[in-house]
C-alpha cells in the first residue's frame, strides 16, 4: 500500500481550498497494478486568485486483457467502470478513451482520508492495489484567552486552544521591551502570584511544520499600588523659586496630593502644583522664611497609597534634614535622597 500527504497550501483556510486529487492505476505487462497520486492546487480570494504548483495526471494505459475495472473507498464502491456509484458530487472518473482511468477529488477535506483501492478484472484473474490518503491541515488556534487585567499576586491562567492534521505543538512567550522569554510548551500557561514585571504581551503560537505557524497574542496588565521611586528636596535661597519633586510608578496611574504638617495644599498665592503622568512638583515662587520645611507628597490609587518627605530649605548652621516614605502596606523605608546638612 502507498501512503500519499495530501498538504493545503500554506497559509489557506482548509474550508476555503479548492484542489482536487487524482488517483490513477494501471495493469503492467508483469501483471502487476502501479497505482500514482497526483493533486493540484488553487485558492480562491476576493481579488486575486493564487495558483499553486501544478503537477499533470500521469498517463496510465490499460490494455484491452481487461474487462472490468472499479475504484473503492474502504469497502464502497466509487465508481464501476464509467458507472458512478458514489453521491459526493466532488468526485468524478479521468479517462482518455478506455486506457486511462483516473479517480479524481475535488475540494478535499479531512473525511476523504482513508484508503482507496483500484480493482481491474482480467480474463485470467482480479488484480487490486491500495493508496492511502493522509490529509493534513495547517495549526489554527480557534480559542485563545481574552486580554485581562489583574491584581498583583494574583494567580493568572491563559488558554491557547488549537487544532491541525497532525495535531499542533503550543509555545508561550513573553514578548516585553529587554527580550523574548519562552515560558511553558502547551494549551494553557499557569501564572502563581503574578508580579508588575510579568506584565506585557503574551504570544501564544501552534505549529505543525505543515505551513506557517498561527499565532495569536493576550495582553496582561497587572494592577500594583503605588510607589514613590524619588523624591527630590530643595535647597533654595529666599526670594528665589522653590521645586519639590516626586516621582511613583503604579497601575492604574496614582494620583497625586501634596502637603505641609496636616493641611493639604493647593494652587494658591504663591503656590503651584503640577502632575504630569507619574511626577509631580511643588513649586513655590519668591521662597520666605516661613516656606522653609517639611512637605509631604502622597501617592495613591484604589490599591493602595505610599507617602514621602522632602523638604524646602536653606543653608542654616547645625541643621539636619531627612527625607523619608512610608506606604499604607509597606513598612518604613528610607529613600535614596541625599541628607542635607546646613552650615
């Protein structure tokens, strides 16, 4: 028995080929039956029509020691002779004159797999050979998880569901900006305590070296509270223009307060306050005496909320500053700013 690949072309849906098959036998004068496959291609878009290559029905003679002559599927009968006894329109008989005898399949499709058997009848004896079908079909993933959202610490499951003829491979990716991580092989990635650095865009991609790998992607954001990564203090001469600075990373984007002791502040006289993204500054124009101090910027989102002192100052003998921030949910930590010291 042969074994023939029947391969769509790549890159084409299998519901959308048009292509047909051609199965032809002849009786050799050793009395023996050579039975060949040959197939074509051509898929049809909405502006252009791509034709594959194209290999001819070889020529197949049979002599006149035979009587009868029939193709089967498995045990049924196709066609008995001319007669054709199949119902699947996509089927028909090639023959030139009585010596060829071709079986050709329009449109195949994965059911048409299977064995075929050529049947000649001779004065003598029957003589049979067998082709088997194998119909394979490019990786298309038909289900993949919806982009999502989450807490951090959360535990995350993505699902990457695909079929293909052989049945496709299944890789995750982490696609971010410092490089590509491959993660697990398989339908689903499991995630445990996500992290804010295992946010990004996930690619899932299935492949069955039948054409070009499917590839769809899911998109992960993870939601933290806020942390405040530097807050600048200021050295500033009276009269002269104060800036006092925050920065914080957080998802979704904090919001920002300032404040002096326990009053929040606000644009006034003199006062100006600025958030662009993730920074903002407190600017305090013609700095007096009673500016200098300690302020407090907040940080805050649904999550959670993180503090931090700077402080407006000048230079004065004996007098230390520092600078410190403190979370809703984390301990004391001393920030990297410098201490500063007047003379």
């Amino acid at each position: 028995m042969s074994v023939f690949n029947a391969v769509p072309p790549e890159g084409s849906n299998v519901t959308g080929i048009h292509c047909w098959f051609s199965l032809t036998c002849c009786l050799l004068s050793n009395g023996t039956i050579n039975c060949t496959l040959s197939k074509s291609f051509h898929v049809l878009f909405p502006h252009d029509l791509m034709h594959c290559p194209n290999i001819s029905p070889p020529r197949c003679y049979v002599d006149d020691k035979v009587s009868k002559v029939a193709w089967l599927n498995r045990s049924n009968i196709i066609f008995a002779g001319e007669d054709k006894w199949s119902l699947d329109p996509r089927v028909d008989l090639v023959t030139k004159g009585q010596l060829e005898y071709s079986l050709r399949i329009q449109k195949v499709d994965v059911y048409d797999e299977g064995p075929y058997t050529c049947s000649i009848q001779t004065k003598q004896q029957s003589k049979t050979s067998q082709v088997y079908l194998i119909v394979q079909v490019p990786a298309n993933i038909y289900r993949v998880s919806e982009d999502i959202t989450v807490n951090e610490g959360s535990n995350v499951t993505l699902s990457c569901l695909a079929n293909g003829r052989p049945d496709p491979s299944i890789t995750w990716r982490l696609l971010n900006p410092s490089g590509e991580e491959t993660l697990e092989v398989g339908e689903y990635l499991e995630i445990y305590g996500i992290m804010r650095t295992q946010a990004g865009r996930y690619e899932c991609k299935a492949s069955n070296d039948v054409a070009t790998p499917d590839v769809k992607y899911v998109n992960v954001v993870v939601n933290y509270p806020p942390f405040i990564k530097l807050a600048k203090s200021s050295e500033t001469q009276m009269g002269r223009l104060g800036v006092l600075q925050c920065d914080a990373t957080a998802v979704p984007k904090p919001e920002f307060e300032w404040y002096r002791d326990d009053k929040r502040l606000s644009n006034m006289q003199g006062i100006t306050i600025q958030i662009v993204g993730t920074r903002t500054l407190l600017l305090v124009a013609n700095v007096t005496e009673d500016d200098y101090g300690n302020y407090t910027c907040v940080a805050t989102n649904r999550l959670g909320r993180h503090n931090a002192s700077v402080f407006l100052y000048s230079e004065r003998p004996g007098m230390v500053y520092w600078s410190h921030c403190e979370s809703k949910h984390d301990q004391l930590i001393p920030l990297s700013v410098p201490n500063f010291v007047g003379s």
